[in-house]
C-alpha cells in the first residue's frame, strides 16, 4: 500500500490522476497498483531505482505505452477527470494536450525553426507561427542563444540546447501538462542545471511530471515527490516531508544512497 | 605463455591476413583481366557512332541504339512500376502492419522471393504479361517482368532504410500529437530517403544487367528502330551483347566488347551515384 499524505487539490481538482493503475510488457508487470494524483499548476517529481517503472508510469499520461505492441494497461488514468483510456479517446488528441520531453534530446534532422514549428504545423495551426516559434523558443531560454540563426540544423546545437529545444518545441503545442523523462541525465552538469531552472520557471504556467534519478535536483524543483520501488508506489507525498522525515524504510534507505 | 607459443600465434595471424588479401587480390585480378580483355577487344569499336547507330548485318554500320533506347524505356518503366508499390509495401510492413505470424511469413517470404533465380521471373512474365495479358514482346511485357523482379529487393532495402530511421525521431513526432500518417510522411520516410534512393539505384542497375528473363519475354537480338511506346518490340543492351556475341565472325564479338564497356560505364555510373548519395546522407547526419 502506498502512504499517502493529504494532497491539497483546489477547487479545480487533480490534472492527472490514477486508480489502481497497473501496466504489463507482455506477462512482466512494470507498475502495480499505483493510486496517486498531480495537483495543478505542481511539479510532481517521480524517483526511485533503475526499473522501479518511473518512465512506464509517466508514458501512461500521454499514452505512448500505446506504441509498444505487448503493452496492457488496467486501471484508471485520468486527465481533467477524463479516463484516457475510454474507448472514445483518440490517443492522438490526448498527446497534443500532454506534452513530452525526453532523456535523450531528440531533435528533428530539420532547421531549428521547423523543430519548434512541427508540432503546431501537423495541428493545423492557424495564425502567426514566426511569432508563436519566438515565443516557444523565448520561454525555453534558447531565444537568445538561436533567434539569429532559426535556419540552421538543430543536429549543430550542443546537446544542453538541442533539450531546450525539445522543451520549446513541446511548449510549442500549448500543451496543459508538460511530461518529462530525465530530461537532464544525458547532460553536463552546466547544460542540466540550465534544464532545471528552466523546469522551475516554467511551473507558473504548466503543470510537471518529471521522472529524475537526481536526489537534489527532485528536492529543488519538485513540490511534490512520489518514490516507487519494483513498480509499487511507496510513498508519495509533499517533496519537503519525503525528504526530511520519509514514513517508509525503503523510501529513505534510496535517498541516502543504501540502494538504487 | 611460452615463447613458442606465441610466436605460433603470430605466424597463425599473419598466414590468415595473407590468405585473406590473396583471396581480395584474386578478385581484383579476375576482374581486371575481364576489363583488360574487353577493352582491347572492344576499345577500337568505340565511338559516338557506336552509340548512334542502329543495329545492322554489316558490323561496320552496326551500333547500340536501339538497344540504349530499349533499355531507357524498360528501365524507366520498371522504375515508374516498382517504385511506389515497393515502398508503399515496405512502409506498410515497417510501420503498420500487426506482429502476427502472418506479418511474419509474409516478410519471410519477401525475402525468399528476392533469391528466386532471374530466369523464373521470365517464364511467369512470358505466360502472364505476354500470353494471358496479351501485352506481346513489348516494352510494357519486359518492364513488368523486371518490375516484378527488382521489387522484392527494394522492398527489403526500402524496410532496411526505414528500419534504420531511429525510433526517438518517432517518438518525438508521436509525442507532438502527430497521427501514425503524418509520422511517416513527415519524419520516418524524409530520414530514410536517401537509403530508399540507394536502393533504388542499387536495384534498377540490376535490372539494367538482366538478360535471361528478358530474352523470354520477347527482347529481340536485332531491332534497327527504338521503341516510341511501351507497346513497341524492343532490345536492350545485355541481349544485343548476346546477339552479337552468338555470331560467328569475329567482327560482331568486338562489337559486343564495346558494347560490355557501355553497359559496364553505365553500371559503374549508376553505382557511384549511389555511393555518393549515401556518403552524402551520413556527411549531412554527422555533426
């Protein structure tokens, strides 16, 4: 069972929510049970050890589970109260409302300015995309490092801003959350702290789920943490109350290192 | 370890290097012979001429033509024909097909079917196209006979290419709300053109080399027109070599020396576009 602490939701209740949420590979159960909600307008950090199933958890909120062939999801997953798994869901429509950043920057063979402009092209997006690129780019920090260069290759940035890019080509969709899977453990240290202040400016507008395998980064930016060990939510909670007074004996042997 | 031992080692190694160069060397060797050969036997034929001109009974007025145009037409047809419905299937069994055993089978097969011999591709393009189709010896009977040959082998590069196509470029457009469609049109096949086009390349010159099914379908020895629709009876070059090569004077055999270095320059062409196409696409992708 997991231990829970009082989640304070709003008026608007939780962005994303699950019930008894379990996901098989096949016959291997990658996450057990998990019962947790994303208050909006929160960054929600999920930790835990190297296939504890963080990322599978993070990929049923935007359902790319569905591109895996053997995937099978029971439970609940709900976004604004709405079960995205129903059957009248079109994983696509769900996918252009919860964005997703990657561990490995991944950008288009493509200019700059079509990596950002990709998203809102394929959405047949009506209106001014020169300004809606600035835009992305600006709340992605990268506006000053590229605004003179939108033509060329995204493949020639380094690989701190070929993140950001992903970042702003995410924000680029307007989506309403923004999902991200260790979007700085593929970075130096200076290109990843970079991410993560980027993470904490952009949690006025958005509401943020990120999966880190960093203690200190989750403990920065994070208002609240979710341990998960061998696909079962441990404990989940306010970030400051997980890390300086955690209830479950697993939770605090990960952080201070005994295992992970 | 003794010093016995490894010296041993050593001399091992350096005996399979050897054999392994002798084998390359032989390679070499067989094939500059062959070019050696032919160009002293057919160098003397060559000139614009040679090229001009139809075929005839007089080996001094007797040229490639015909043949050049005939292998224009085929080839071009071929390429109309097998293009887009090797790619279409590739894609189909990249991208959109279920893992079912049936998917499974029918990727087997597409294989098999890219090791069936040449000449059993003539035989079923003769009773089809040419017999039950009523197309004739024509034009249109041979292209779709290599059409039919070439296209299991561009469906294999086509799925090689898109295969190679890395699944987080997929991910980041599927991620971007992009439906399965536009995720192939718009990243998957762009990022793997240059792989399909090689083996486009790759696919077609094999097609431009083939003589048996092409002499089954009704490509003829002798023509002295080119061919002005895919209707017409046509020649290409490897039957036109073989044509003259089956006479007994001597002065046809040059002809169809000259006539090798043609078709050799061409292959040789077509093959160093492809190369240069492919170094191009990994210049471009490394930073």
């Amino acid at each position: 069972m997991t231990t829970a602490y009082d989640i304070a939701h709003g008026e608007e209740g939780p962005v994303l929510e699950t019930r008894g949420l379990s996901v098989f590979y096949g016959e291997k159960q990658a996450v057990r049970d998990v019962t947790f909600s994303v208050p909006r307008g929160t960054v929600v950090a999920l930790i835990g050890p190297s296939g504890c199933g963080k990322s599978t958890l993070l990929r049923c909120f935007n359902r790319m589970n569905d591109l895996l062939p053997d995937s099978r999801v029971e439970g609940e997953v709900r976004f604004r109260g709405t079960d995205l798994y129903a059957p009248s869901v079109d994983p696509v429509e769900v996918r252009r409302r919860v964005g997703m950043v990657f561990q490995e920057p991944n950008p288009f063979p493509r200019s700059i300015y079509d990596n950002v402009a990709f998203g809102p092209r394929i959405n047949g997006f009506r209106g001014d995309l020169d300004a809606l690129v600035e835009a992305s780019l600006r709340r992605a920090g990268l506006w000053a490092e590229v605004g003179d260069r939108l033509g060329d290759s995204a493949l020639k940035l380094s690989g701190g801003q070929q993140q950001r890019l992903c970042i702003a080509r995410t924000l680029a969709v307007e989506p309403e959350v923004v999902l991200m899977d260790e979007p700085a453990s593929a970075l130096d240290p200076i290109a990843s702290q970079r991410v993560e202040e980027l993470v904490y400016e952009l949690k006025r507008e958005y509401t943020i789920v990120i999966v880190t395998h960093n203690m200190q980064q989750a403990a920065r930016i994070s208002d609240y943490t979710a341990f998960l060990y061998l696909g079962e939510l441990i404990e989940y909670g306010p970030t400051d109350a997980i890390f300086t007074n955690p209830r479950e004996g697993s939770t605090e042997a990960y952080m201070t290192g005994r295992f992970g | 370890m003794s010093e016995h031992r490894r010296r041993r080692r050593r001399a091992l190694g350096g005996a399979f290097a050897a054999v392994c160069a002798a084998s390359t060397l032989l390679g070499l060797l067989a094939l500059g012979l062959l070019i050696g050969d032919v160009l002293l036997d057919g160098a003397s034929q060559l000139d614009t001429d040679f090229l001009t001109r139809y075929a005839s009974r007089v080996p001094e007025q007797a040229g490639v033509r015909a043949a050049l145009a005939g292998s224009a037409w085929v080839v071009g047809l071929t390429a109309l024909v097998s293009f887009p419905i090797s790619v279409g299937a590739a894609v189909w069994l990249e991208e959109y097909a279920p893992d079912r055993w049936t998917t499974r089978a029918l990727r087997t097969n597409v294989a098999n079917l890219a090791g069936v011999p040449s000449i059993v591709y003539g035989i079923l393009g003769l009773a089809v196209f040419v017999r039950a189709l009523g197309l004739g010896h024509s034009v249109l009977s041979g292209a779709l006979t290599l059409a039919l040959l070439v296209m299991p082998i561009l469906v294999l590069t086509t799925q090689e290419a898109i295969r190679a196509v890395p699944s987080t470029l997929r991910e980041a457009a599927y991620a971007l709300g992009a439906t399965r469609w536009q995720v192939v049109s718009r990243q998957v096949l762009p990022a793997a053109a240059p792989g399909i086009l090689t083996g486009t390349i790759l696919a077609l010159s094999r097609a431009v080399g083939e003589t048996a099914p092409l002499i089954l379908v009704g490509a003829v020895g002798f023509v002295a027109f080119s061919p002005s629709g895919p209707l017409d009876s046509f020649t290409v070059l490897p039957v036109q070599i073989f044509g003259w090569i089956t006479r007994p004077q001597p002065e046809f055999r040059a002809l169809a020396a000259a006539g090798i270095i043609v078709l050799l320059t061409l292959l040789l062409l077509a093959n160093s576009a492809a190369i240069l196409l492919r170094d191009r696409h990994s210049a471009r992708n490394a930073r």
